[in-house]
DNA sequence: GATGAATGAGATTTCATTCAT
DNA sequence: TATGAATGAAATCTCATTCAT
C-alpha cells in the first residue's frame, strides 16, 4: 500500500464498508468499489496490490478502530462496574456507529480472502478485554469462570442487539439500552 | 421414466452448506457445488433454476430445521425453567453440530441473495419462541422487558459460544455449557 | 424418419412452424418445440435423429406443400393469363395462409441446417414454374427475356405483398390483390 | 488513458455481419464475432452489453445506411423516371454489394433480438420512399393505387433479385439490370 | 415407444487485473 | 499517478442429446 494519497484509501475503504453491508461481500467486485468511490478501476490497484490485499487492510483497519474506540475515555481507577459499562457502551455505541464495518468483519470471519494472519492479528487485540474481565474477577465482582466464556457472552449479546436494532426488530432507546446492560450485568456478576 | 430426486436436492444442499462454511459465499460456484454433490452442472438447474433460487431455498430450508429442531422434545406442561433450558440446550446443540448451517445463515443475512419475501418468512418462524418467553414473564420467573430483547440476548449469548468454540477460542465441556447457561439465566431471570 | 405415429410428426413440425415464426430459427430449441407440441423432448427423437434433421425434413415437406398447392386446379387448357393468375393467386393465398411456412423457408435459406443435398432438391421443384413461363413466352404474351429473372420478379413481389400484410404495413382486400397482380403483369406482358 | 475506440465497433459489426452471411443468425456466437473481429470476448462487453444490444444496433445501423445509400446522387429537380431509375439502381447496388447486411436485416426480423422499438424505428426510415412515390403519383407517372403496395412491389423486385443473383440461380449483367427495371417501371406505370 | 431427468460441451457474461495513454 | 479500455480466465447458464425407467 503506498501513501501518495490517503483522502483515496479512505474513499476506497468507505467505498467497500458501504457496498457489503449492502450488498455482501460476495456481491462486490472491484469495479463496484471503485465506482462508489469516484475513481477508475485502474487507480485502486495503485494502492493495493490485488482484491484479496485490501480486503485484508481493511479488515485489520476496522479491526483495530474498533478496539481503538472501545477503550476511549477508559481510566483503569474507575470503579470495575462503571468502567465496565463506560467500556460495554462503548462497543454498542461504536457497532450501532459503524454498523458497516462490524457487517463486514462478520463477513469476512468465513470468507476466503482473510490470511491466518491477519486472523492472528486480530486476535491479539483482544488481549485488553481478557485483561478488563480479569480485573473485574479479582475485585470478586464478576463470576469466576473461563474469561473466553465470559467475553463471548458479552460480546455475543451485543452483537445480536446491534444487529436487531439495525434489522427493525428493535427500536433502540435509553431505556432498552440500560435494559440490555442489566440482563449482561446480572448474568455477569458473582 | 426418471423421476425427480429428493435425494439430489439434499445432495445439492449438503455440498453447498459444506462448501460456504469453508470458503464463504462468496468462494462458491455452481461449478464447485455439483462437483462436491457428485452431479452434472447441468443437474443442479434441473432442480433450481439459478444460483439466486438455490440458495434462497437453502436459506429457508435451514432457517425451518433450526426452528423445527430447537423445540424437539418440549412439553409446554415442563415447568418453565426446565422447559427453557432444554430448548436453550437444543439450539445450542443445533449450531454446534449444524455449524455450517449457521454459518450459511449468517453469511445469508448480507447478501444479495436472499430476497425480502424470503428474509420475511424466515422472520415468521421465530413466533414460538416469543410465545415461549411471554409464558416464562406470566410465571414472573424471567424479566418482563421487551421479549425481543430478551430473545435478541439470548441468541446472542449462544451464536457467539458456537462461533468460539469452533474457532478454538473456547473448549466446550458440560462444566462451560452448564456455567454459559448460568450466565443467560441469570441475565434473565427476574 | 420411423413412421410409428404420423400425428407426432405433425405436431412436431406444427410446434415447430409456430415457434419459428415468432422467435426466429435462432430462438427455438429442441425443449421448446416438444413443449409445444405437448410431448416429451426424448419423444422427439424418436422420430427424427436430430435438430438438424428435423428442421431438413420441415424445409423439404413445406418446400413440396408450397408447389403442390400453388398448381391446384392448374388445367394447362386454360389461356395463359388465366392460367397465370390462378397459380398467381394459389401462391398468394398459399403464402397468406402459411405465412409460418414461409418465414420458415426464409430463415431456412441462410442457416447451417439446410443442407446442401436439401436446397438442391428444393430447387429442382422450380421446374413447373419455369414450364409456365415458358409457354407464356412461346404465346409471345410475356417479355422474352431470362425465365429465371421473370420468376425472381414474380416471386419477389408476392414474398414482399405477404410480409407487408402480415407486418400491417397493408390490408390486403379483393381490390389491392387484383391490383397488385395487375402492376405484376404489366410488368411481365410482352 | 485509453479512449473508446469507435473502430472497434465497425470491427465488431463487420464481424457479425460476415458470420451471419456465412452461418446465419442462429449459428454465431459472442465469441465468434469477438474472434472475427480480433478482439477478447470481454472486448465486445465493453461496447455493448450483451448479445442483444450488439444486434439491435447493428440492425439499426444496417437500416440507416440503407436509406442514406439509396438517396446517394437523388436530385429533386431530375425528372422522376430518371430520379426513379437512379433511386432503383442506387438499392439494387446496395444490396449487391451489401449482401450481407440484407441478410442480416432480413434474418433479424423474425428473431427474438430485435425489441420492438428498433424495428417502429426502421420502418419510420421509410418515410422518403413514400414521398418519392408520391411524387410519381402527382405527376401522373405511375399507377395511382395504395403507395405502401407499390413500394413493396419494387423492394420486393429488387430483394429477390439480389437473393438469386447470389445463391447463382442468375448471373447479373448490364443487360439483365435493365430487363429487371423494365418489369419493375412497366408494371408501376400509369 | 414415451418420458423427462441427467449430462456436459459450449454459449453468454462477469470481473480481477493489466496496460496504453 | 490516474484513467478506463482491453483482456481472458472463470463463472453462470443453456441446450442438444442420451439414458434409465
């Protein structure tokens, strides 16, 4: 990837953030992308090399954000609860957000186009959030399970809410949010 | 005279499950499914009449067994805890052992493929599990909040165990289900 | 050719005539024709070897109906102009109410069907009308000039009469068929 | 920046018609023509977008430098025998030597690729024939009788005398042309 | 003989990538 | 670098023909 130009990799990327949460990642082919974002074909192997490269870029840049974006505003002296939700939060304001990146790295989860390696990448983010949960199981405030468990938990709940609420099943509100916090706490919490 | 085969069909729909859970959908070709169900091309348009139709009739196929399966053996004069955690067991066990069902479905969800007519009977199909969790709020056993809410968490909980488990994140064992459940119960119950 | 049941072969070269005619000789199939004729694609075969040979067979049998009617009630006693005129309008009715026949023949001309050996035979037809204008030449009632380019002149008329009328360009009545054989003959007479 | 190469569709045009002479509408396929014309099949997608456009248009243009040549040289002010003559060599000469676009054009009119738009577009073509006719009309020259009979009586003339000049059934010579216009102006004359 | 499912070669079309400008 | 026409391999789909019943 080079760097002539980062304005076109940002329209690139929103490009094909837009068209599989539209379409699918299965329904996007390189022409789509570079007509949705105003440039010639051509141009967008200036900056990468092939389909399957800025594939990978893109999910390791929405990777990344997201767990960037999790953590904002988070100050390990709060108190485990409130951090948590301050972080819990976080995640379902930014998977409401960017409701296309978050379709997009479900796509790409079973997709042929990401490496192991970027699939390793991505894992090693997660390394914050077992330590958040850790905490939280030494302060005795959350069950003292397997953290994987623990994660998958919550993560799932999110995920499924994000997707409802963008599918119609749900009409998100301050009070379903809070609603949705406390069925997580409650199972959470020792 | 030869007739029509049933048997093809499921042949066609067993290679193409088989074939989107290891390469996606969108590494999938007409050419790769006929191979993998041991047909001619041609074959498969004898049966459907395009990518599009063979795949929206998989979608609703699978989307009815996993309804169909999770109420196996429910007796609605259970008491509700039990009747609940059987069920919660059934399509746990379902997406363990369809994974590539579910991936199927999932990958589905974004794609072009899958026309409104289809997504919307799909829908239909998730009735009894409403009815069931309006019966757990009159026993005022489970919280009475929004039943989608309470559904949308619920599935949430499972489908992201499924996806850990088999990604190597988590190593199921009667222990982790019993505390996974655990968790679900206790974010539910009022 | 078997001649297990002469109705099928009919059918067939009905099914056949229609669907020329309205979607073209490149626009029909094998499936096509046997749906319209309301028997089994495999039926077909039984009767003709192949789609070459059924559509050889097709040109042959309307090549031989259309000579066969255009001298119905030709009685060589009549005088020349009667004589003419009635062949005349045997041909234009023929045409008229054959109009698939026709068509047919036309897409026939140009297609990689017709054989060789086909067309040949289908020319060696010709030979009556050749007869005609001979003897109206040796009458001295008609211009002594090539027979072949009389023939070509009469017949061009009538083909382009026929397609007009089908295509709505004209609405044939008694009056504009006696006139346009009357442009004709006057074209023709010595 | 390469520019879209206007060429490339009189190549791809040549192509088709060349085939269709030989082997007839039903018998030429996009890969045909892309080899003929000496481009990638892809190539041919870049200027029309499937097989049907490619013959609508080719039909259209056909249609449009068949009238434009027939009027080549017409001065209004020549006497009407004279522009007549002109006119009727001008179309015989087209055709002679444009064989392959009249087979082409006549191919097509029973095919299912020409939508009708393209062909109320051809006949609107017509126009400037019927005016000449007309003309023939006022100065009492010709027959007075329906001018739509007398032009298929003429066109008809000249297209099966270009079909049997070709398939040999008559070998054309200066003298041969005029006995042929003969027929044509005795018949239409008043 | 009649049927229509099955076949696979071949047709149409798409699309990632290259290349001339 | 930017462009988009050109490419051709591969995908989707069709269809003449065969074959099992």
């Amino acid at each position: 990837m080079k760097l002539k130009d980062d304005k076109k990799v940002i329209q690139i990327f929103q490009a094909a953030l837009k068209l599989v949460a539209k379409k699918g990642l299965s329904g996007i082919t390189m022409g789509d992308i570079s007509r949705e974002a105003g440039i010639a074909t051509g141009t967008v192997y200036v900056y990468f090399k092939g389909k399957d490269e800025l594939i990978n870029a893109l999910f390791a840049a929405c990777r990344e954000n997201s767990v960037k974006v999790s953590f904002k505003g988070y100050q390990p002296q709060m108190p485990f609860k409130l951090a948590f939700k301050h972080i819990w939060l976080n995640i379902l304001r930014y998977k409401l957000q960017n409701f296309e990146e978050c379709v997009f790295l479900e796509q790409c989860y079973h997709s042929p186009f990401i490496t192991t390696e970027t699939r390793e990448k991505a894992l090693q983010l997660s390394a914050p959030f077992y330590e958040l949960m850790m905490r939280g199981q030494q302060e005795q405030l959350i069950k003292s399970t397997d953290v994987g468990l623990l994660l998958t938990f919550i993560i799932g709940t999110i995920n499924e809410l994000v997707k409802q609420t963008h599918y119609g099943g749900i009409t998100l509100n301050r009070s379903k949010i809070n609603t949705s916090f406390d069925l997580c706490w409650d199972g959470l919490k020792a």
